[in-house]
C-alpha cells in the first residue's frame, strides 16, 4: 500500500515519492523563542515527531530538521519587557523549549539551526534574490517584490489580486507594493544588528528558513510541515523567494496540522486562550497529551476541553492497565499444556488484523485516530480475555507474549508508551503470601494482605494466570482545568467557565 500524504499546495492527497530513494528530508518550522510554547504549538510537535517516528518504522532514513527563531520582533518586545538583553532571552527560551519538547516524548531533530547562527547563509541568499530582480533596496531595507514571481499564492491558493493591503502583510509606506515583504531589516537604535552589503540589520522571519532549510536539506526536499495558521503569509513566502532563485519548488509537499481549539477559538497567545505546554504537563503525563493530540486526525481542528482530555486519560490508564496484565502474565511459569485452545487462535488473528489495518491507517495520510483505534481494539481484547478467564494454556501465553510486544511497538511509534512500572519485591511477597493464604482457605489473612498491596499504591487482579498488582493512576486529569500552575494565559472569565 502506497504511503499518502495531503499536500496543501496541490489541495490533495499523494503518494509519498522522495526525491531520493530511501530517504525523506523533511523540514518542520520550530519556535520562536520569546516565551514558553503552549499546547496549541505542541500540536505541530507531535504530529510531526509522529510522522518521523512511522516514516522511520516503514524503512525510510529521516532527515530530520526543526529550526530555532532566535531573532524576531517579540523576542526585542518581550526582552524590553524583561529587561534582559535580547540574545540572553532567547537562550533562556530556546533551552526551555529543548526541555519541553523532550517532555513531550519528541525526538529531537537531526539539526536545530539557530537564526543567529546562519547570518551568512541568510544574506548570501538575500543577495542572489536581488541579484534575479526580485528584491529592492529602500534605505537599508530589502523587500521581496510579490509581483515580480508569477508562481505567487501556489502554496495557500490565494489570488494576489484579491489580497487586501495590510491583511496579514507589514504596512510600510516605504514598499512598492502593499503585499511585499522585508527580506533584511535596517537597524534600529538598541535592537541586535549584523552587517550586511546594505548596512547593519538584521533579517526577516521568512529568509531564515528559506536559508537554513536549503543549507541542511538542499534547494528543494521533500516535505515542509507546520501548523495551519503558516501557510499564509509565512510558507508562501518562503516558497516564493526561494523558487524565485533556484526555479524549484522549496519543498515537494506541504503538511499543514489544524487548530487546537478552546471553546471553539483558536487558542493563541495574542488572544489569551492559551495553556503553556509545560504547565499541563505537571498534571498530566505526556502519553495521556500526546494520545489526546492523536486523537483526532492532524488536519482537523481539535478541542482541548475536559470530556476530551478524561476520554484521552481513561483511554490511557486502560492501556495502561492492559500493558501491565499482560507483562505480568507472561512473567509467570509457563504451562506445558499444548491442546488446541481456540482462545488463543482466536486472539491470535485479531493480532494479525490489527497490524495490517494499524499501518494502513498510518500509511493513508498519517491517519493516528485509526491507527489507535485499532490499538484500543486489540487491547480491549485482551483485556476482556483475561477477565473471562480462559484456560491456562502454553498456546495463550505465546500469543500473550505477541500481543504484549506487537502493543509495545504501535505504541512507540505513536510517542504512547507507558514506562514499565517493575512491582516492588515488598508487593511481590504479599501478593504470594495472599497466594498462599487462599490455597489454605485463611480468607481474613487474604483480605488484610490484599489491603496492605492497595494500601502500598497497587490494585490487586485475581486471574486464571494468577494474581497481578497493577499501579494505580496517581493523576487526577480534572486538576487541569482547577489548578493554577496549569492555567497561565487563560483569562479568569475563562477559569470560572471551567
């Protein structure tokens, strides 16, 4: 089955074909660094850290980079505001996104460049777009001239002729043209500045990436990704001023994830519904976010409300559960019992089903709600096997065995994986003792063994297998929306509402 992926610029979904055989180069926009990213900014993160991990897993090598903007207006606005100097703001940020990001259970990219490290690269470029006549000088700026590239609106659809002045462009009575963009910025008294041919300045946000894309994946790769609100202005201009040079298209295909959303509006910094990335984090594991970003496919909108993160926590301390049944029976004395056991046939053909529909949902433009659909499936299964308890059969504990290892790795590929959580040998010596206690029919010393395993943070599970300890979930996900170290950057109207 072909792997597919919607493309923004072409409005449809294509077979994946890399340029170079075996490998995938792609580039996904990373932060600017004048603050702390919210949940709405970690979308993007895992949804791409998603895509690398299945590309990966399906055989392809992955070149993988993320850039840094370390140089931007709201990083000077929000230093001036913190009364440090610009370069030492963004360092204190890009180390904390660092954190956040492996919090998050991404990898990191093969490359992080940094803007402020790429001066050379950013004004080369600058100079062979002026040199193909398509950029002006105006007092120490460089503006790209939209007019000037016919290709102009292929990535967002937009018709030039329909874009209004100052809809989303910076108004600057300098331009010849409402709609053209600054390519290199003249300095101003007490902002950062690097000399260039034109004066001291520094650059705009879309020749950085145009620059460090092209210098670690090439003049043109193959998949460009970033959240839905870049595709316009951002990856347009982009594409035109570097296809305005080499002749090439900057990227082959355009992945775009949709909003996440709170009460139907886009969360977003500058409208104050936000929820900082590393705050929800202190309340909820990352697998529990992570399975709730997946939840839905990557291009639809996504609400982050209450019933959607209990859904995605209950679903999670379920598989949770499942993963440590399983990892407990297997561990037992195997059965040399090797009669014909239907169970067994029967668990072992949803797990054949499972791994086939699993990678084709992957495979059909990275479709994570699917693909963890059938992974709830299989775990259901298992789990109601269990509980029904079949027969002790050595047939059952090899399949057992599969399914806790076909789970493990669906899981690592979607981020989801629960770390083993090893029963302490304290609670592994109760759990015989109650064992013992019941074959000798002492129920009362059963009950006061099977309080000091729960008392010790353990639920206790009496199976066909035999008895198994499961942790107990410490988190409570309703904190989320009532503690104040998780609501930075919500309103208080907000709050109340919740």
């Amino acid at each position: 089955m072909p792997f597919t992926l919607f493309n923004t610029a072409t409005r449809q979904k294509e077979e994946l074909r890399t340029q170079e055989p075996g490998v995938v180069k792609i580039y996904a926009c990373g932060p600017t660094v004048y603050d702390f990213f919210h949940v709405g900014n970690a979308r993007a993160f895992i949804v791409f850290d998603t895509l690398r991990r299945v590309l990966a897993d399906r055989g392809w090598k992955v070149v993988y980079v993320q850039n840094i903007t370390d140089v931007d207006d709201k990083i000077i606005h929000k230093a001036e505001a913190e009364a440090l100097p610009p370069e030492k703001l963004a360092a204190k940020y890009t180390e904390a996104f660092f954190q956040d990001l492996a919090a998050l259970g991404c990898l990191p990219a093969h490359h992080h460049p940094k803007a402020t490290e790429h001066m050379a690269e950013i004004i080369a470029l600058v100079r062979k777009i002026m040199a193909a006549g398509h950029a002006y000088a105006v007092n120490g700026d460089i503006f790209f001239s939209v007019r000037s590239f016919p290709g102009y609106g292929s990535i967002s659809g937009k018709n030039i002729d329909e874009l209004e002045k100052g809809a989303r462009v910076e108004i600057n009575e300098a331009k010849q043209d409402p709609l053209d963009f600054a390519l290199w910025k003249a300095a101003k008294k007490g902002e950062p500045s690097w000399d260039s041919p034109w004066g001291p300045g520094r650059p705009g946000w879309h020749i950085e990436c145009s620059a460090m894309s092209m210098k670690y994946l090439g003049e043109s790769f193959d998949i460009h990704a970033g959240g839905e609100d870049l595709i316009f202005p951002h990856h347009e201009n982009e594409n035109a001023q570097s296809q305005s040079v080499t002749g090439k298209p900057l990227a082959r295909y355009w992945l775009h994830n949709g909003y996440l959303k709170i009460e139907g509006e886009k969360m977003s910094k500058s409208s104050g519904n936000f929820w900082i990335a590393r705050d929800v984090l202190k309340v909820i594991p990352r697998q529990v976010l992570r399975l709730f970003m997946l939840s839905a496919h990557y291009r639809s909108p996504l609400d982050f409300n209450p019933e959607n993160i209990e859904a995605a926590g209950h679903g999670y301390a379920e598989f949770q559960r499942t993963m440590e049944r399983l990892r407990g029976i297997i561990r037992l004395p195997r059965q040399e019992d090797y009669l014909t056991d239907t169970t067994a046939a029967e668990l072992e053909k949803e797990l054949v089903e499972t791994g086939r529909s699993f990678s084709a949902a992957l495979e059909d433009d990275l479709n994570t709600a699917g693909a963890l659909g059938f992974l709830f499936r299989l775990a259901n299964k298992t789990r109601q096997i269990i509980a029904g308890r079949p027969p002790k059969t050595h047939q059952l504990l090899q399949v057992f065995h599969a399914v806790h290892e076909a789970l493990g790795k669906m899981a690592e590929i979607l981020g989801v994986l629960p770390e083993p959580q090893p029963v302490p040998e304290v609670v592994q010596k109760l759990i015989e003792q109650r064992e013992a206690a019941r074959l000798e029919k002492k129920w009362e010393l059963s009950d006061q063994l099977r309080e000091q395993i729960i008392s010790r943070g353990y639920a206790l599970e009496d199976t066909t297998f035999g008895s198994l300890a499961l942790t107990q979930n410490q988190f409570i996900l309703a904190e989320l929306f009532t503690s104040q170290q998780a609501t930075r950057g919500v309103p208080a109207d907000r709050n109340r509402k919740k």
